[in-house]
C-alpha cells in the first residue's frame, strides 16, 4: 500500500470509526473496548504498513487541496521520527484500550470513554503525521480537548473537574501562544509547510538570522512546555491524574505529553544551534528534571508519584534534545530519541501496575501499602521491572538511555567548557538520584516490607489476565529493548534520528561500553539514591516545614489565586464598569462625540469658524428664534412636568413657523399636527405618574453636566457652520433632477410628496413600517404588565 | 418578470414586510403561522443564496426602486451586502424554527410574527441599500422592532418585565441620541456634496480630496459616524447597553440579537467608511484599534465575573466584536478577511450558542449559574452543541472560531501590529477560561439542582429546536473543517471593500429616465 | 432665513437638549430627546443645498430643457447633476423637505414608544428618577 | 373636558376634520397634504372623539382594530410596489393612467395614490393604536 494512503487511513479511520461506536455499541454491548482495540491495532498496522518505504527511503511528503486562499494544504510528512511516534501511539494505543476491557467497570458509560479515547488516538497519530503547522496545530488542540474530557470522564467529581479545567487551560492557552510562533514563523518564511522549511537550508538560515527568530522560539516552546507539563506548566499533570489509570497511562505517560517533546525534536533542525535554544530548552529541561524528580520522590499517591515522575523524565528529553552548540547542533537527540521510547514502555507500564494497584486495593496512598509482593506476584514481578527500568538498573532499556544522558551531558560541558563542565553532568547525576530513589519507593512502598495499614481490604488478589497480559507484554519489552537494543535503534531510533537531525544518522547502543566517565556517573547514582531514599523521613520533614511556612512559593498556589480571584476582581471591575443609571452611559456616548469630533481639528487643522459668515436677520426671525430658545430652556428648567411638557410643545409649534419661513408648508403642517399628537401622549403619560421630580442638583454636577452640553453645542456649531457653507460646483444637488422631473415624470406638483411616495418611495415604506412596529410595540408593552403581576 | 434574478434585492425587503402585515391581519392562528412563517424564512433563505451566487458570477446587482437611478433609491446587492443577508437569513430562519416552539403561546398569537418579519426586513434593507438616509430609516425599522420583540417571553425567560423595561428603555435613549447624531452626520454630508447615494457621495469626495479641497469637517463626519456604527457594535465606550439589553431578550430574540443585530454596526462601518471616509482611515484606523482593544479587554474581564449565564454571553459578545472590530481597523486587505470570517462565524456560533442558552436556562429553571451543575446526565444534546458553540467562540479546532482567531491573529502579525496582538493573545485565554468554565459549571460536576415539580428530563428541547441548533452546529463545523468557501468569498469582499471603483461604477452607470 | 443664526440656534437646541437628557429625571430625558429631535429637524431643513426660494410647488407645467446634466459618465469625469452657470432656483430645496417629513414621523413613532416605556417603567419600578432604575448593573 | 359643548362640537368637527383629511390625502400629489398630514389628520380628530368621550365609551358604541388599519395599509402600499412589478416595471415605479369618460371628464391616476393611501391608512392605524392601547390602560 501506498504509505500515504495508508497514513491518511491511520489517522482518520479512528475518526469515522468512533463516530460509529455507538451505533457498534448496541452490537455488541460490553465488548466494545476490544471493537475500539481493534481499531487501534488496525492503525498500527496501516503505521507499520507505511513504515519499511520511510525508514529505507528517508522522509516523504504529500499534500491534497484544502485552504488555497491561506496557502494551506492537507499535507502529511512522513519521516522516521512521526513514524516512531505512530508506533508508539497506535502500540501503546491498542495495549491501554486492551486493558480497559478489564479494568473500566461495565457500569461506566463505556461508549464515551473509548469514543474519547479513539478520537484522541486518531488526532494524536494527525499531529504526529502532519506536515503543515496549521493542521498540526489543528490536531494539537483535538488532543488537549480530548485529554480534558478524558481527565474528565467521572464528570460528576469535583476534582476531575478542576484537573480537566487545569489542563485545558494551560496546555490549549498554551496552544494558542504557540499558533503564534507558527504564525510568525510562517512570516518569515512565507509559508507554513514544515517539509519544505525542512528540505531547504537556506530558509533555515533566514530564519536563524530574523529579527523575529526569539519570538517564535519562545512562543512554539511555550505551547511545547504547557503539552509537556515543563518549567512552571508542570502544574496540570498532577492534577490530570483523576482520569481514569489507563487514560494517565496513555495520554499523561506515553504519548500526548510527548507531543512537546515532538515538537521540539520536529523543530529542532529549524531552531537548533543556538544559545537561545539551548538556554531556553537544555535549561528548561535540566531545572524540571531536577525539580520534579524532587517532588516525585516526595509523593504518597502513587498515581502523583508516577505523574511527577513523567514530568522529570520528560525533562530528561528536553534537556538532550536543548544540548546544541554551533558546531554540533545535535549532541543529545539520539540518546533524547531512544530514552523517548524507553520512557513509553516503561511508563506506561508502571502506570498500568498502579492501575492494578489502586484496583485492588481501593486506595492510591502509598502510605497504606507494603508488602503486597504476596497477595500480587506477577504485578510485583512486572511493576519491578519496569521501576527498575526508571532507575536505570542494568540490563534494562532505562540503563541504556541513562548512560547515553550521561554520555550527551559530559559531551556538552565539555564542549560548553568552564563551569557547565561540572555543572551539567551534576545535575544529570542529580536527576537521576532521584529518579533512582522514586523507582525505590515505588517498588519498596507498595511490594516490599510489610502491610503498614490495615485499611486495605481483605482479599486482594491478582487481577484477571486481561489487565496483567498488556503491563506483562511491556515489561517483556522493557527487558528486549534492554538486552537486545540493536532492533529497535535500527528500525527506530537511526530514522527517528536522521529524521530530527536531516542526515543519516548512525546510532550505536550496547549494554557493555566499558569503564567509562558515565558508567562511574551510574554508580555515583545508586549509591546516591540509595543514600537519599533511606533519609527519606528527614527530607520529608525538612520538606513540610517549608512548605508550611512559605505557602506561596508555589505555582498551584499562583494558578488557584489567579483563577479563584479572577471571579471577584473582575465582579467588581464589571460594577465599576457598569454602574446601572443611564447617565454615565449617555455621558460616555457623548463624551466620545466630543473627543472624536475635536481628533481631525487638531490632526488635519482647520478653521473652527469659516469666514463668509452673515448675521443679517430680520427683527421677527431673530424673535422667532430666541423664543425657540426660551421656550426650550423653560422646558429644561420647568419643575413641574405640565409646564415643561407645555414648553416644549410651544417650542414645536415655534419650529413649525421656523418651516413656515424656511417655505416648508407640508413639514409646517405635519409639524403642526404631529406636535399636538406629541402633546396628546406627553399629557397621556404624565397625569399617570407623579407630576413632578425635584433633582437636587449638586454644584459639580451641575458644572460637568454645563460643561458637556456646551462641549456638545460648540462641537455641533462648528460642524453646522463648516457643513453648510453651501455646495460648490461640481456638486450642484441632486434636488434639481427633482425639481426638473416632479411634473414631467412624476405627475405630480407637490415635490416634497413628490419625493416622499414616488422618488424615495422605499423611505417612506420604511417610515410606515417604523409606524407600525411602534403600534405593536406599544402594544407589547401595555400588555406586558399582566405578566409581572 | 417578477421571478426574474434582478428583483431579488427588492422581494428579499418586501417580502416580509408583506408577510409582517399578513401576520398582523392573521395573527390569532398560530399553528398555521409558524408553519407558513418557517416556508417564507426558508425561501428568503433560498433567495438571499441565490442572490449571492449571482452576485459571485454576475457581478454587483444594482436595482433601482422606482428606476429613478442614483436620484431616488437604489439597492446595491455587492458581495458584502448579498452575504450579510445570507447570513442574516440563515440565522433568522433558525430563530424562526427555534422561536415557534420556545416563545410563549401569547407571544405567537400577538405580535412575535409579525415583529420578527419586520426585523428581518430592517435587516435585508440595511444590508442592500444603497441609498445613506434610507440606512437611517433601516436602523430604526431595526431598533423599534428589536424593543418590542424583547418585551415578549419564551420558555426558558427568567428575567423579570422590569429589567426587561429598564434595559430597553436604556436601549432606546441611548439608540435616539446616536440616531440624532447619524441624522446631524447625514445632514452635514448632504450640505457638503448634495447627494445621498453612498457611491455618489464616495465619488464627489474623492473628486474633493483630489483636488487637495477637501473640507476637514468630512473627517468630523466620519468621527461622527464612527460613533453611530460603534454604539450599533456594541464597541467600548458605547457598549453599555449590550450587557443590559440583549440577556433581557428571549433567546430566539437574542441570537438574532447577538448574532446578526450588533454587526450590522460592523457592516456600516465597512460599508460607509471604507467607502466614502478611505480619506479619513489615517485617523480612524488608530482609534479603532485602541477602541476594539479597550472592547476586547473590557468585555472579556467583566465576563468572568457573571453568575447571570446571558448576561456572561453578552459580555462575551462585546469581547468579540472587538476583535472584529480589531481586523476592521488593521485595514489591510488580510485583516479585513479576517474580520469578515470572524464576524461570520462569530454571528453563527453565537446566535447558536443563545439558542442553547436558552434551552439551558428552560432546563435549569433558573438562570443562576451557581444554581446549576451536572446536566450534561440529563442534557447530553445540549452539552453538546453548548461545547461546540463554546469551542468555536474560544478559537479551538474544529469549530469555525479557530479559523477566524487564525486569521485576525496572521493578518495581525503580517501587517506588523505586534502589540495589539499580544493583548488580543491574551484575552483569547480569558475567553477560553469563562466559556469554558461556565460550560464546566453548567454540564459538569455535581448534579445541583433540578426543578422539583418537573423532572429535568422532561424539559428538554422538541425535535424542531434540536434541528435548528443541530443545523447551526453543523455549519459551525463546516466552518471548521473546511473554511475555503468562506475565506475564499471574505478576501474578495475584502478586495471590493479596499477598492470601492467597481462598486461606484455599477452604482452609477444607470440610465437615468 | 439668514442659515448662520439659524445654525447658531440648533446647536444652542443641542446644547439645552443636552443637559436635559443628562438629568436624572426619566420623563424630562424624553422631554430633552424631543428637544433634540426638534433640533435635528430643523438641522436637516437647513441643509438644503438652496434656502429662501418658492415653495417647493409646482404652480405651472414646468418646462424642460433647463440644460441640467443628469447623466453621470464616469470615464469622463461628469458626475451629475451639472448645472449650467447662471441657471438659478426658484424653489427651496425639497428634498431636505422631504427627508424631515420622514424625519418628523419616525421620532413620532419612536417618542411615542419611548414614553408609553417611561410610563410602563414607572410602573414597574415606582419611581421616575433613573438613579434609582439600575436593576441591572454589573 | 367631556362637557355638553365638547361632545356636541365634537361630533360636529370631527367629521368634517376627517373630510378634510380625505382631501389632503387626495389633493397631496400637487398640494401641500398627503398620506402622512392626512393621517395624522384623521388621527388627531379621533383621538379628539377618544379625549372627550373617554376611550371605553368609543370602543364600547364600535370596536375598532386599529392595528387592522394599519396592517392593511402596510399590505396596500408594498402590493402597490409589487404590483407595479407585474407590469414589468421596477418595484415602487409610478405608473400613470389617464382615461376621458363621457359626461365627468378625464380622470387621470396615478399609481402612487394607492401607496400614499397606504400611509394613509398606517398613520391613522398606528397613531390610533397607540392611543387606544394607552387610553385602556388602567
């Protein structure tokens, strides 16, 4: 098969296929988690399928038609690296949903988990297969979404609301800082395709050499450390741990987690190679391998243990993959590739042990276990292998990326020289002190010693094969990958590697590479962790002081601060916005009259007061005028609504003669009448409420009130004057078709009705519409009262 | 004849304003009503689809109401105006077929009918003419017919006719004094070119600023109008009202509301400004990034703080306008396709978003946010749609929303405007963080409080208000997935929008009788 | 009528109907829009191109041929209606007329709307000042 | 103000108010009038009869829907644009027909009376709402 086609069929046949699980559902009832591991295994085998072509062949891209206005296509890259990752998701993918079979209840709503679960199998393997930033990003935010629902699949609990709540914003509010490195990156570049930055050197040196090159490196690995739970976003996977163990197995272990990581191996040739990279990322991945190893040492729930634990390891990754210098821009990214894997299998599988756990003893408090080797051998048996994995205990694959950690991390220094030469390989050691001494605690908290608490119930006992055979299946893999590396560094990680660093890449693993620098690092480890795990009671205690007394150092405690005060302070931001009376609304509506009609006078210049301006005015005009005047002051000033109400329409009868003057008979005589409607209803209106207000009208109100109306009069003066300084030639007024045409075309004498029923007929058509929308709203409005009483 | 493609402009205004009177005669028979209504919506529908593709293939449609050419009316069917109406009647069509099982049984047998095919009317003549004053007489059609719908109650209306008073009395003084200030605007126009066509009017002020004549207080205009399309928007500091008003309404009203009435603010400022003030845009276009800015912060902070779930929609609304509004003032022909999708899709996702607001609120019994929790046990649909709506107005894929945040944010850093995008940036997580939240709130977490006397299963939505949001949800997908059409269509709009030459051409080559 | 004073005069209307519409008095606000309408109305009679000739009715069969351009030719630069030097008008310009009519009726439909809401608001809320109106807020 | 004298000069005026009305109406095409003033007109003189005999005595002698009126003016003036398209023209477009008949004479019509009639009928049925909506309410 043609890989692409097998590729697009991988990535959207879970898509089609979970929107027709519940109609598969009532098929087949309970046995839906194997229909849904059907279809994982399915798309790991179009992933295999299309796997031999690539990791012969080097990386092949192919696109259809799908945005052509925004020059984006649907393209899909397929390198060794994206095929990598869609062997571990549609792998891991097929062994968690497996195990759900087993460990998710029959009473649970079966249909949304795996539902859940497949769309976020098929959004993965489209983020890791996709060749444009859009549409990876597109598949990005699919699988943030679906990790908040799964997180919060037992919707109903408090706390799976706030961890889904948690992650959602952090890894999707992340997302969108990273859309906007892509998009800048897709400014420089002019194009949003990642293949073709990828196969053209000299855009990559374009964009090493844009201003806007710090941006979008800090803006994508933002969105890359909020997926991957680094640096100060670490604080959302602890809490995703409410979901479902096999969904923290998948999505919080083995795979979305490491969608950062794929991102930063994915734009690592684009970016890597300087100090910004390797500040930015060696830094970040160094300081949270070593803080969370910290914390996960600390842990007691062994959900929180493993979680943690995740955090550090992924640090680990992002720690190799950030070691760049000029000349070697890629030191880390085999040892960063292989442990990737490694972690996977190991991960996955502990969580899976912790599943079985916390299944049968009802608890995921460390502190109330022990001794549990007895009543659950093969899960002891297999959860060991799999933490000594973690600690990096010969001959299992977590020794092997450790030693090359090791490795990578002294090339660096040395090549970094100075004080990184100490530094980095100690603070490689003290990751993995810790990591040595949390993979103790998890086999010596649960397996080992004796039964501390005599909560855990009666009979425990080993699970039912379908949830021991997918941890068993890992483990198994854990000891191959150990014993025998050579398969998977060259089916794996040699394309993976040469797919990150754009050249053939040669890996070379074995378990036995001699005495070395990094073999005395290891043992400096154990002894270390070993040193650090029996003190286990004087840290803890050191630890809770300081926690008691600094209760704000803490990224949670910044997280819960903002988002439980946000409420408050915006409540009252919103009541000083929106303070209720209608007043300062007006003001605000005419204040920006005045400010925006002030803007052009001082932009563009101008004469407020045009010159040509005449006053002649003949005695009775003028007296005209000034009434209108009076009249209209009298209705500002009347205290009783009568006479103000008589005032102005003494006012409107006063324009009506203005009309008169202005030879307007049809407007003087609509006025006339219109005005004695008004009057009509100000009466109507008035005798049913009280006959006067009596505002108690404050001296500063009175002179910010003075100060708006004479800002408003002036504003309108000068636009008045200016406006109607008369229509100069070309632009005589279209009234003069009117006037022409009334008789000859229109039939009729009366311009004005002319105009209004014939011309601008659709005015007026408006107009009586206008009419009768008030009648039916008046209407409305009476009737309304009925309702509230 | 009639049926011919020339006269839709005209038929898609007189249309319901034949049926709105039709309703008034007829208006005590409301099973035949919502019937016939839902046939009439659905063909205007039609017609408006019709009329964009002819306009896609054909080129502006230009139709003389009393063939009096540039003298008397016209109605200008271009790109823009034709998908607006598109886009309000496809909103309209699904209120209709939500509102006819939502409203009260004495709203539909009194005035909702007729109210609503008047509003549409009001809307297709905002959208199609041509003629400045005749924009006027729309906005009031508007306006008057916007306040008497929102005095009626539907199902799910918890608010009281106080409030209902009090917001619409606010809505109304406000709107006269925006309206008085559009007439001084109009006035001053007409005394400075003495025309009242909005091509006619582009035409003599270019031939003005041409010939280095032009009169400043035109820049005192466009201000003035910058005001008027900017309280229609709902844009800070004039957005006031929108908090007050549109959670007053119900639901169906307030998606048509939310959905299509606010952007006819939107629509004028493309329309006039980038028409006829392209000489003042220097100085528009800074304040209406600062404005849009403020709108975009003010409303998203003040949503977070709402216990009242429309009341949080409607801030939200006055958040999203302003990134509209922000594309609008980039300028550039990018960030005007951006804006044109935004308001798309946000006129879509929102007005499907109230609907479900509505149905919520009917099954919540209460519209107090911390009164409720859990439903989605008990209202799987709506926690559906509610999500998707949420999704799409938060910018997340695949709703419609991503393509547009997509956008405004690309056009944005492509023209350089690093810092209003940055604060955009951030008031996108806020706007995730509330909607998201109130959709936790609502769906998820403990099951709180179910009306008593009914059981909440009970009150959930009918068949015909599960199709009309079904159907919008769909298009918000649609959206989503597959937006070439709707940029495609925008980025021309956006071209017409920069070089208004075609426009004024097909306005004013008329023959004149 | 001499267009300046009368300028002068609207924008005074403005200024009063202003301050009135800023009181917190619910029935004189409606009063002050009134007053602003008022003054709009009369502001858009004022901006006719042509004050001061007949009235806009047409007491004979008037004759054409007054050498008016009415044809608009883009290409070459025509933009109609092109008045010939020296041809004067008689008549008052009545196409402002006729937009104030329109003007007039709808603030008489949405007046009328407004205070029978003043009076229903009164109703439901008791009292008419507006400081005490502000149920919703927030 | 429901005096003898009132009633009595209301019965009186109000019919020829509304005479005159019809003629403003009729006459609006080459004379000041038209629909609106014409409306408003016959609006102002029922609303006398609703002032000075009290709105209920009114409805109770003859129940009126004004919101009919104004309804079916609405219907008659977009049917007379619609109309007009029938015969080919554009909508709103004036048709004019004139006739000689023996013994009145020629009679010439104009297809806008039917829309100015439309207005007509709007005014006077919406204005009339209003007052009538507003005199019910107790």
């Amino acid at each position: 098969m043609d890989p692409f086609i097998a590729i697009i069929l991988a990535v959207f046949l879970p898509f089609i296929l979970a929107g027709i699980l519940p109609a598969v559902e009532r098929l087949v009832k309970d046995k839906i988690g194997w229909y849904a591991s059907g279809v994982a295994f399915l798309s790991l085998l179009l992933v295999a399928v299309a796997a031999p072509e690539v990791i012969r062949g080097g990386a092949v891209q192919s696109s259809v038609q799908w945005i052509p206005s925004m020059g984006l296509n649907l393209s899909f890259y397929i390198d060794g690296l994206s095929i990598m990752f869609g062997i571990i998701v549609s792998g891991i993918g097929v062994i968690i949903m497996s195990y759900s079979n087993g460990y998710m209840s029959t009473k649970e709503d079966l249909s949304r988990y795996y539902r859940q679960l497949l769309l976020f199998m098929g959004s993965m393997l489209g983020m890791v297969f996709s060749a444009n930033v859009i549409q990876l990003f597109i598949f990005w935010e699919l699988t943030s979404i679906t990790s908040f629902m799964l997180i919060g699949y037992w919707r109903n609990r408090s706390l799976s609301v706030y961890g889904a709540t948690k992650s959602l914003i952090v890894t999707a509010g992340g997302g969108i800082f990273m859309l906007t490195g892509f998009l800048l990156l897709n400014i420089i570049t002019g194009t949003f395709d990642i293949g073709t930055i990828l196969q053209d050197p000299s855009i990559i040196t374009t964009i090493k050499g844009h201003d806007l090159f710090l941006p979008a490196l800090v803006l994508i690995l933002i969105g890359a450390a909020a997926k991957s739970a680094q640096g100060p976003f670490y604080i959302w996977l602890p809490n995703a741990m409410e979901a479902p163990t096999p969904v923290s197995a998948f999505l919080h272990s083995a795979t979305m987690v490491k969608a950062g990581i794929y991102l930063i191996a994915r734009v690592h040739p684009i970016f890597s190679g300087t100090d910004a990279w390797l500040v930015l990322v060696g830094g970040l991945g160094i300081i949270t391998m070593v803080a969370a190893g910290f914390l996960a040492f600390r842990q007691t729930d062994i959900k929180g243990l493993l979680a943690y634990s995740t955090i550090s390891q992924l640090g680990y990754m992002m720690a190799m993959y950030g070691y760049t210098t000029y000349q070697y821009p890629g030191i880390g990214v085999a040892s960063a590739t292989f442990h990737l894997l490694n972690h996977a299998t190991f991960k996955a599988c502990l969580f899976l042990v912790a599943g079985i756990v916390a299944h049968e003893t009802a608890t995921r408090d460390i502190r109330k276990m022990g001794g549990l080797r007895k009543e659950l051998p093969f899960t002891f048996i297999i959860g060991s292998i799999a933490a000594l994995s973690m600690a990096g205990i010969p001959p299992l694959n977590g020794f092997l990326s450790k030693e090359m950690f090791y490795e990578s991390s002294l090339e660096i220094g040395q090549l970094l020289g100075g004080p990184f030469a100490i530094l980095i390989p100690a603070a490689a050691v003290l990751g993995g002190v810790f990591t040595f001494a949390y993979s103790i605690k998890f086999i010596d908290g649960i397996f080992l010693g004796k039964r501390r608490n005599d909560e855990l119930p009666k009979h425990i006992h080993e699970p039912s094969m379908i949830m021991l055979i997918p941890p068993g299946f890992l483990a198994l893999l854990v000891i191959i990958i150990g014993l025998f590396p050579s398969a998977a560094v060259t089916y794996m990680i040699e394309p993976a590697t040469s797919g990150i660093l754009l050249e053939k890449a040669n890996v070379y693993v074995s378990l036995w590479h001699g005495f070395n620098a990094a073999l005395v690092m290891t043992i400096v480890t154990f002894i270390a962790g070993i040193a650090i795990y029996t003190r286990y009671d004087a840290i803890a205690a050191w630890q809770d002081s300081f926690n008691a007394r600094h209760t704000k150092i803490s990224i949670n405690y910044v997280y819960d601060s903002i988002v439980d005060g946000a409420k408050g302070k915006s409540s009252s931001f919103a009541a000083f916005m929106q303070p209720g009376p209608i007043k300062p609304y007006l003001v605000s509506l005419l204040v920006l009259f005045i400010v925006l009609g002030t803007i052009p006078l001082i932009l563009v210049g101008g004469l407020m007061i045009p010159p040509g301006l005449a006053f002649d005015i003949n005695i009775y005009e003028l007296i005209l005028l000034c009434l209108i005047v009076v009249s209209a002051v009298g209705a500002a000033v009347m205290g009783k609504y009568i006479y103000a109400v008589l005032a102005v329409s003494a006012m409107g009868y006063l324009v009506s003669l203005v009309f008169i003057n202005l030879k307007a008979p049809d407007l003087a005589m609509t006025q006339i009448l219109v005005e004695t409607l008004f009057t009509i209803i100000f009466l109507l209106v008035i005798v049913k409420v009280p006959q006067t207000f009596k505002e108690h009208l404050t001296r500063s109100v009175l002179v910010k009130d003075l100060l708006i109306s004479s800002a408003v009069f002036v504003t309108v003066l000068v636009l008045l004057l200016n406006a109607f300084q008369g229509i100069t030639s070309p632009f005589e007024s279209i009234s003069y078709y009117f006037i022409e045409n009334s008789v000859p075309l229109a039939k009729g004498h009366n311009m004005v009705n002319v105009i209004l029923v014939d011309f601008r007929g659709i005015d007026t058509l408006g107009e009586i519409v206008v009419i009768c929308l008030a009648g039916l709203g008046v209407y409305n409005l009476i009737k309304s009262r009925s309702d509230s009483k | 004849m009639i049926l011919s493609m020339q006269h839709v402009p005209v038929i898609l205004i007189a249309l319901p304003i034949i049926f709105g009177s039709l309703t008034i005669l007829f208006r005590s028979k409301s099973t035949l009503q919502k019937t016939l209504n839902i046939a009439v919506f659905s063909f205007l529908l039609a017609l408006s689809i019709a009329l964009l593709l002819h306009v896609w293939y054909n080129g502006i449609l230009v139709y003389e109401v009393g063939e009096w050419g540039k003298y008397g009316i016209l109605l200008v069917a271009d790109l823009l105006g034709a998908g607006m109406v598109v886009l309000s009647s496809l909103i309209s069509l699904m209120a209709m077929i939500y509102a006819t099982d939502y409203m009260d049984r004495k709203a539909l047998d009194s005035t909702f009918f007729p109210l609503f095919n008047l509003m549409v009317a009001g809307l297709n003549g905002i959208f199609l003419t041509g003629d400045i004053f005749n924009l006027f007489v729309f906005f009031e059609v508007l306006v008057l017919s916007s306040c008497g719908l929102i005095v009626l109650t539907g199902r799910g209306d918890h608010t009281k006719m106080a409030d209902k008073l009090e917001a619409i009395f606010k809505y109304l003084v406000l709107n006269m004094v925006s309206i008085i200030l559009m007439l001084v605007s109009i006035a001053s126009l007409y005394a400075t070119v003495g025309t009242l066509n909005m091509a006619d009017i582009a035409v003599k002020v270019g031939y003005l600023a041409d010939a280095g004549e032009l009169p400043w207080h035109i820049h005192v205009i466009a201000m003035t109008f910058i005001v008027v399309f900017g309280y229609k928007a709902a844009m800070f500091p004039l957005h006031f009202w929108l908090a007050d008003v549109h959670p007053s309404a119900p639901a169906p009203i307030h998606a048509m509301l939310s959905g299509m009435v606010i952007k006819v603010g939107i629509y004028g400022i493309l329309r006039v400004h980038y028409l006829i003030f392209s000489e003042s845009m220097f100085m528009l276009q800074p304040i209406l990034i600062i404005l849009s800015l403020v709108t975009i912060a003010v409303g998203a902070t003040s949503a977070i703080g709402q216990y009242d779930l429309k009341r949080l929609l409607a801030y939200s609304s006055v958040s999203q306008i302003g990134y509209v509004l922000l594309g609008v003032g980039m300028g550039t022909a990018y960030a005007l396709t951006a804006a044109i999708v935004y308001l798309v899709n946000h006129a879509i996702a929102k007005s499907m978003l109230f609907l479900t607001t509505g149905e919520t609120l009917y099954h919540a019994g209460t519209k107090d946010m911390r009164k409720m929790g859990g439903y989605a046990g008990s209202a799987p649909f709506l926690c559906i749609i509610f999500l998707i709506g949420s999704m799409s107005i938060a910018g997340l894929p695949p709703a419609g929303g991503f393509f547009a945040k997509l956008l405004i944010f690309d056009a944005g850093l492509s023209a350089q405007f690093y810092i209003p995008i940055a604060i955009a940036l951030i008031f996108a997580i806020f706007t995730l963080f509330y909607l998201f939240r109130t959709w936790l709130t609502i769906f998820w977490g403990e099951v709180k409080y179910c009306d008593p006397t009914e059981a909440c299963n009970i009150r959930n939505p009918t068949t015909s208000i599960k199709v009309a949001l079904s159907l919008l949800a769909g298009v918000v997908i649609f959206i989503g997935v597959y937006p070439e059409p709707l940029i495609a269509l925008s980025s021309v709009i956006a071209g017409q929008l920069l070089d208004p030459q075609p426009y004024i051409t097909a306005v004013l080559e008329r023959s004149v009788r | 009528m001499n267009p300046t004073m009368l300028s002068i005069t609207i924008a005074l209307l403005f200024g009063i109907g202003t301050f009135m519409i800023l009181r917190r008095d619910m029935i004189k606000v409606a009063i002050g829009i009134t007053v602003l309408s008022h003054a709009t109305h009369m502001l858009i009679v004022t901006s006719g191109a042509f004050l001061g000739g007949k009235v806009p009715i047409i007491t004979s069969d008037h004759e054409s041929g007054s050498g008016i351009i009415f044809m608009d030719d883009i290409a070459a630069g025509v933009f109609a209606p092109i008045v010939p030097e020296g041809t004067e008008m008689i008549y008052s310009d009545p196409l402002v007329q006729a937009l104030t009519l329109t003007a007039i009726v709808i603030s008489l439909a949405t007046t009328a709307v407004l205070l029978i809401l003043a009076y229903r608001v009164y109703q439901e809320h008791g009292t008419t000042d507006l400081n005490e109106i502000r149920r919703l807020k927030g | 103000m429901t005096t003898l004298i009132a009633k009595t000069v209301s019965k009186v005026c109000v019919p020829i108010i509304i005479l005159f009305s019809i003629s403003l109406l009729l006459a609006g095409h080459d004379n000041p009038g038209g629909g609106f003033i014409g409306g408003v007109m016959f609006a102002s003189a029922i609303s006398l009869f609703y002032v000075v005999f009290g709105v209920d005595h009114i409805e109770s002698i003859y129940k009126n829907h004004w919101d009919k009126w104004f309804a079916v003016g609405l219907l008659l003036a977009t049917i007379t644009g619609i109309g007009i398209m029938l015969l080919g023209y554009n909508f709103l477009r004036s048709a004019y027909v004139s006739a000689t008949f023996p013994l009145i004479g020629e009679i010439s019509i104009i297809s806008t009376i039917f829309f100015d009639i439309g207005v007509y009928l709007v005014v006077i049925g919406g204005i009339l709402h209003i007052f009538k909506e507003m005199g019910e309410d107790k």
